[in-house]
C-alpha cells in the first residue's frame, strides 16, 4: 500500500519516508521530558489529590455531599457522568467513522481520539462506583443471583450504566490495543537497538549498560506479543480494526440514543421530545471532536510532529466541529420553535426557565461556548489555526457540560406541580469531584505522551512514497562457517519497496523449493497477499456471530429473571416488557464481539509468541521500520538453499538488496 498516496496531498511532510516517520513516532516520548511537561503533571496531581480528599469525604459523608435533593436527586455526578461518557462517544465514533469509511487524514487523528475515548470513559467510569456511596460493592450492580437469591434491577438505568461503561471499555480498549500492536512492535524494535547499541559502548569502554533500557525493550516486547508484521498479520489486522470500528459504531448510537429514548419516553416537560435523541447524538460529537482536536494540536506541537499532523488535519477537524456545531444548532432551535409552536403550558414554562431561570447560565453556556465559537470555521484563517481549533474545541466540550446540565437539572428541579419545585445549587464538593476527574484524565493522558505513539505510525506510513537509500542493513549475517553445518530454519531475502517484493513472490510462488514461503513488512501489504492467495479469514462473521450470540443471552436472562425467578412490577409494567431491555442487551452483545474479535486475531496470528525464529533474520528489527523480507522456512527433505539463492538471484524483477541463510 506503500506509494498509493502522494504527501503532497496536504497528510504528510514531503521530505517523510517510511524510516524518518517511525522515527519521529518513536522518538516523540523522548521529546515530552520538558519542565512544560513537569508543571503540566505536578498541575494534574494536584487535582487527583482533591479528587482522593473529596472521595474521602464522600466515604465520611454519603453522596449527599453533592447538594442532590428531592426531587433533584441525580445532581451534578450525572451530570459530569454523562459528560465524560458524551466526550467518550463523540471521539470512538469519529474513529470508527473514519477508519469505515477509509478516510484518508484518519491517520494523524484516529489514535488521539481512540485514547481521547479511553481516557473519557475512564473518568465516568468512576461515578456510578462512587455514587453507590459504598464504591466497595459496585459489583452488586453487575447481573448475577446474589446470596440472597435476588437479581438486580433489570429495568434500572443503574443496571444500564454498569453494563454499558463495561461495554464501552471493552470495545475501546480493543480497537486501541489492536491498532498498537504494530506500534508496539516498532518501540520494541527500536529498544532492543538501544540495548545492543549500549552493550557494545560498554564493551569498548565508552559507556555502561543500564537496566532501565533493557527493562523499557522487555516491556514493550510483552505489549506487542510478538509481533512480525507479516502479510497474513497485516490483513487479519485490518479486518480485525474494521470488524471493532464497525461493533463501536453500533454500540456508540445503542448508547446515546438509549438513554436519551429512555428521558424521551418520560412524561416531564423538557424531555418529552422525539427530537432528544438525535441532540443527545450531536452534542456528544461535537464535545468529542473537540477534545481530540484540541489534544491533536497540543500533541503536534508538544511532541513536533508538524509534518505527520499537518495544517490539513486540523483545517479538517475544524470543519468537522462547523459541521456538528450546525446540526446542533438546528436542534436546539427546533426544540425551541417546537415548544412555542404547539407546546403545552408545561413545555413553554420549562422553556423559560432554560432561558431565564436560575439555571439560565447553562442555555447560554451552550450558546456561548458551543455554539458561536464554531461559526468562526467558516473563514479558512481560522481553520488554519491551531490556537484558534484548540480554544473553540475546549469551548465546544465547555458547551456540552452546559447542555447536559441543563437538559437534566432544569427539568427535575421543577416538574408539573409547584409543591414539587426545590432549588438547586452545585456543592463544593460536587464541583470538586468533578475537577478530580479532569485531574485523572489530564494525568494519564500526560503519561501516555511519555510512554505511548500518540500518533498511528502504520496509518501514517502509507503515504509516504519516498523509500530508503537502497542499501542493505548494516547487521552482521551468519558467516559460511557458522552456517554450513548448522541445521537452517530458512533463507532470508531483503527488499526495500513492497513491489519488488509481491514480484518476487509472484515469480516464485509456484515453484517447488521445499520450503514455506512468509513475508514481512512495516505496513499492510495487500499486492503480497493476493500473490501468496491467503485470505484473512471469516472473522467479521464470527465477530457478527459472537454479537448476536450475547445481546440474545442477555436478552433472554432479563426475561428469565424478571418473569420467572425474581418477579417484580415496575410501574405497571408488563413481565416481559423486552423493550426495557434493549439498551444493556445491544451494549453486552458488542463487547461480546469486540473480545472475541480481538480472541481471534491473536488465535488467527498464533499470537502472543515472544520468540520466533524469524528474530534471527540478519537486519530484522528493520521489518517494522523500512524493509521488507521474504523468508522460505525449510519444510521437508527437498529444501535445498542453493537452489533458492540461485532462484532469487535470477529474478528478472525485484532482486532483493541481501540474501541471507538463518540458522536455527
């Protein structure tokens, strides 16, 4: 695939290749030690340190810390729950969206907004543990027969959450982790070089090994599992990513749009509107692009990866959060005319209150923050901007807070009768909670800078269409005396361009050489997999099948519990009302999916493997940075590497830089 796109389409620096962007991916931790870095750090531990004194005093206090009351008794941890939730769907969908739909500027966004979702959905993990008061049984939520023989309730939002934020875990850790492998492979790479590099300084007295090095190649060897990059590797994982793209985007909607059905379905004025799905929707898009787009530009410039995230990128997101921005405000002008057009005395009175109440700074949070700063997008100076998209992508996720505060407060806080009405105000604690969780989310981020490719070196690679010098790697081959009486596991070819290479596969595939022939690459090589016929598999089927097989098992232990075991009318509700059902169902059936998607790609790969006789290919460690080998395995009596080096050296097209024997 390398070669298919030219840099100069704006994606990628014209002066990158293959080796310079796994270098400037790779070296970019490396970049993050700063005092910037320091004061940012000490800043995000300072509001974890609030969070763990405002969690203590929850544990002291009860939740009621939080100033929730009747009939306001979610307040601001729902609040600031489905904020973080909202930031954490808007950034898996605009992922999955772009990885489904193919779009081209995906690779210098689609790993901020994979980590932008996992780290979101780590922060609203937290509050439906603490808002049990008691965090140390959160597992009394999860669906199982207590010692009591009780269920919990299936009906419940509570229920919903827990089944939900586990779901959301699940697949966008899986689409994030899947898509490091072959990164994670590379920081391997590039550490064991580090660790050979620092032996010989120490061998020839101009240095010392350090333990430190050796432990950084050790673990990120155990993340990539032993990963080779061959060509029946890179098309499973491309139908592996696309399969999870495809399960987020389904679980995202289900999640959204169920629980705004759910207030939908209410009769409360304010949320009784068919409308409230598609703003849940919207809102939580924009508030998640924002987000990425403003850790993108903070990422660029942090890290000095201005030729792999270019001003097209940002003038994209930037046009992007326009987009969303209009759709908003088209639903919440809707909502408005909606209410004054045919509305009721309720609706009308709710909406006074948005506009002018006590709680009137939330509306005009929304319209402040995100709605107006987004317009400014239509003038291409400020698409250019990186200031500029950063400040209006903080102000977008600024907004959102804003909306769910008002769709949720506003409307509990005063319902059909008077009697009811009980003012509300945000408690310290509350709001300190909440700063707590922007601590976390601020701190981890912080350390994936400093630990992680933030930036998806394989996505970025296929644009680059400028390859390296043409000269084989420097590491020392075998000698024909270390080789002529060891037992061989194969012979190896090099290759610097993925065309010479699928050439000399096609040229060789059909011949008798008594060996299995494999390949290896630093980016997907489709030209090879279709010359060696290896189809990647059936795995969206089993992934379909996976889905299909839990949501149903769900489904039918609701319907088990709720009509059989443990009966128990809510609200007048029929015994097997299936629909209450739904949104868990559709939620565990995904994550159900996404593990067996990400089961099958490692079954598939034979994957972890930490050692394989592939690692002693002369120059190997290059496979994940600008070369390309063709290896034939011995396979039977009839191997014979004479033949095979005399076979590839009479290759009309695509003569490899360096033949190799390897021995076992």
């Amino acid at each position: 695939m390398s070669g298919t796109f030219s840099p100069r389409a704006g994606l990628l620096g014209a002066k990158e290749d293959l080796s310079s962007i796994g270098r400037a991916v790779t070296g970019a931790p490396a970049r993050a030690r700063s005092r910037a870095w320091w004061i940012a750090f000490a800043g995000a531990c300072g509001l974890l340190g609030v969070f763990a004194a405002a969690l203590a005093w929850l544990l002291l206090n009860g939740v009621g810390i939080w100033h929730n009351n009747n009939p306001v008794v979610w307040a601001l941890d729902i609040v600031a729950y489905d904020w973080w939730i909202g930031i954490a769907c808007g950034a898996l969908l605009t992922s999955a969206t772009l990885r489904l739909t193919g779009a081209a500027w995906r690779s210098g966004i689609d790993r901020i907004a994979e980590t932008t979702a996992v780290l979101a959905a780590a922060a609203a993990a937290l509050y439906p543990i603490i808002h049990l008061g008691r965090p140390w049984v959160f597992y009394w939520t999860l669906p199982y027969p207590n010692t009591l023989a009780l269920w919990p309730q299936f009906r419940s939002p509570l229920v919903w959450d827990a089944i939900d934020i586990i779901s959301f875990l699940g697949v966008c850790l899986g689409l994030w982790y899947v898509g490091l492998l072959p990164d994670f492979a590379a920081l391997r790479d590039r550490a064991f070089e580090a660790v050979r590099d620092e032996a010989r300084a120490a061998d020839e007295g101009r240095g010392r090994r350090r333990r430190l090095t050796l432990l950084r190649a050790q673990v990120y060897g155990i993340l990539a599992l032993g990963w080779r990059g061959a060509a029946t590797h890179w098309e499973r994982w491309v139908l592996a990513t696309r399969t999870l793209s495809a399960l987020a985007l389904v679980l995202v909607v289900a999640l959204q749009t169920g629980a705004s059905v759910m207030l939908a379905g209410t009769v409360l004025p304010g949320w009784h509107d068919t409308l409230l799905p598609v703003t849940f929707l919207s809102a939580s898009l924009l508030s998640g692009v924002g987000v990425t787009a403003a850790l993108a530009v903070l990422v660029r410039r942090a890290l000095h990866l201005e030729a792999l995230i270019t001003e097209r990128h940002i003038a994209l997101m930037a046009r992007l959060m326009l987009g969303l921005g209009l759709v908003s405000a088209y639903c919440y002008g809707t909502e408005i005319f909606s209410s004054l057009l045919h509305g009721d005395a309720y609706d009308r009175s709710v909406l006074v209150r948005r506009l002018s109440g006590s709680h009137a700074w939330a509306f005009w949070l929304i319209v402040v923050f995100a709605l107006l700063p987004v317009q400014l997008f239509w003038r291409a100076a400020f698409r250019r901007s990186g200031l500029a998209v950063a400040l209006v992508g903080l102000a977008a996720a600024i907004g959102s807070f804003g909306d769910h505060f008002m769709l949720l407060i506003v409307t509990l806080s005063h319902d059909f009768l008077p009697s009811s009405a009980h003012p509300y105000t945000m408690g310290l604690w509350g709001i300190a909670t909440l700063l707590g969780t922007v601590g976390l989310f601020l701190a981890l981020l912080l350390l994936g800078l400093r630990t992680l490719p933030m930036v998806s070196i394989t996505e970025t690679r296929r644009f680059a269409d400028r390859h390296a010098d043409g000269r084989p790697s420097g590491e020392r081959a075998p000698t024909p005396a270390e080789t002529q009486d060891a037992p061989l596991w194969g012979i190896s070819a090099e290759f610097d361009r993925s065309g010479d290479l699928a050439a000399a596969v096609e040229a060789l595939k059909d011949r008798d050489l008594g060996a299995r022939i494999e390949t290896y690459g630093p980016v997907p090589m489709g030209g090879v997999t279709r010359a060696l016929q290896q189809p990647a598999g059936i795995l969206p089927l089993v992934a379909l099948g996976a889905a299909l097989a839990g949501g149903c098992a769900f489904m039918a232990m609701c319907l088990y519990a709720t009509g059989f075991d443990y009966v128990f009318d809510v609200g007048g509700r029929p015994l097997f009302s299936w629909q209450s059902f739904m949104v868990p169902s559709v939620s565990f059936g995904t994550l159900c999916g996404g593990l067996v998607t990400v089961l099958a790609l490692l079954f598939q790969n034979r994957l972890p493997r930490l050692n394989h006789p592939a690692f002693a290919i002369p120059g190997f460690t290059r496979a994940s940075e600008d070369r390309f080998f063709l290896a034939f395995e011995a396979a039977g009596p009839r191997f014979d590497p004479a033949r095979i080096e005399q076979a590839l050296a009479r290759l009309p097209n695509g003569r490899p830089l360096m033949v190799r024997r390897v021995p076992l």
